[in-house]
C-alpha cells in the first residue's frame, strides 16, 4: 500500500518554474541532496481515546512507558521527520500531503509503510542514502534502559533495514528540552533530521 507518485506539476515543481533559466540546465539530478524534516507530537495517558497505541520511536516499541502518542497514524515521530526529509530532499509536497490525516486509510497504520513510501520515491530517482542525522528531543522514555539496552542502536537498525543502507550511514542522538515548554513538562514530543541523499552509482 502506497500513496502513489505526486504529479509534480501540480506544484510548480516541473522545469519551466524556472523562469529565465534554460531548462536543461535542471534536467541533469545533482549528485548530492540534502532534506530536513521536523515533527511533534503530543503524548497523553493510555486511556485517552486519541491515543492509538503502543508508544512507539524508530520502530522500537516502549510497551511499559505510561504514555502514548496522540496521532492519526502510529504517530512514530523519526520515521514522519525522516520521511519528511527524504521529500524535502527530493523537492517533493509533505507527508501530509501524501498521507492526509482526514484518509481513513492511515489511520492507526504502522509508519512503515510511509518509509517504503519514500524510499520507493529516493530510489525511483536514482538516489540512495548517503548520512541521515536524527535528533530526539524528549525527556522520556529514556533511550538507554536500566540494563544497559541502547534503544537508539535499535532504531538505527530499523532505519537502515528499511532505507537499505549500512547503519553506519545513520546517526540517532536523543536530548531532553531541560523541562522547557510541552516537551519538557512530557506533554510533547519532537524529532529533527537531516538527510543527505546521493545518486547510486
């Protein structure tokens, strides 16, 4: 299940947006592309009736914290930035836009599929993962559990796995916000990334 290829030129995305310049000088890809996506989610009690599920960050599920997500889909906050990224890189609309929250057809669904999504669009271009820089900003769950387990190495695997890159092209860093605004008070949580995509050889 896939949200399909966006015509391009229903954004103004084809070459002639560029006015005066000739447009086979934006026909060749660059080699190299570079994306940021942002997104936040607030987070609530179980038994709100917003909450879909489990809490889940990177794929990896944290079936004994208190909280979970309030999202339209599994609300998993690195994949929707990293999705987001991967779009912005490839000049293409938003998640929002591919995955409208009003479409029944997302609704609790895993983000898994809105990675498949992007890669199918980076790969279709030509382009694979060169870095991807996640940012975390929470101030629980923690990331490192009590017997040592390092829950960012997990999600560096789900990303990778799915993305089809070696995890050393994937960097997960996870920071409190210091007990500043929602996300600092637990009401919130958020993520940043950066991706740098490259065409295959």
């Amino acid at each position: 299940m896939h949200a399909g290829v966006v015509d391009e030129r229903a954004f103004g995305l084809h070459a002639g947006a560029a006015g005066a310049l000739d447009a086979a000088q934006w026909a060749q890809e660059p080699p190299m592309r570079i994306g940021h996506g942002f997104d936040i989610h607030r987070i609530a009690p179980h038994g709100d009736t917003k909450v879909g599920g489990p809490f889940t960050i990177g794929g990896v599920v944290f079936a004994d914290f208190e909280l979970g997500i309030v999202a339209h889909s599994d609300g998993d906050m690195i994949y929707h930035s990293l999705v987001d990224s991967i779009f912005c890189a490839l000049t293409l609309p938003d998640i929002g836009q591919f995955f409208p929250d009003t479409d029944p057809r997302w609704k609790g669904v895993a983000s898994d599929v809105f990675m498949q999504e992007a890669f199918r669009q980076m790969d279709q271009r030509g382009y694979r993962v060169g870095n991807i820089s996640v940012t975390l900003i929470a101030e629980a769950p923690r990331m490192v559990s009590k017997d040592l387990f390092d829950h960012k190495r997990a999600m560096i695997d789900n990303l990778a796995a799915l993305l089809q890159c070696p995890t050393n092209r994937i960097n997960v860093k996870a920071r409190t916000h210091e007990k500043v605004d929602a996300v600092g008070e637990k009401r919130a949580i958020s993520c940043h990334v950066v991706t740098v995509i490259e065409r295959k050889p």
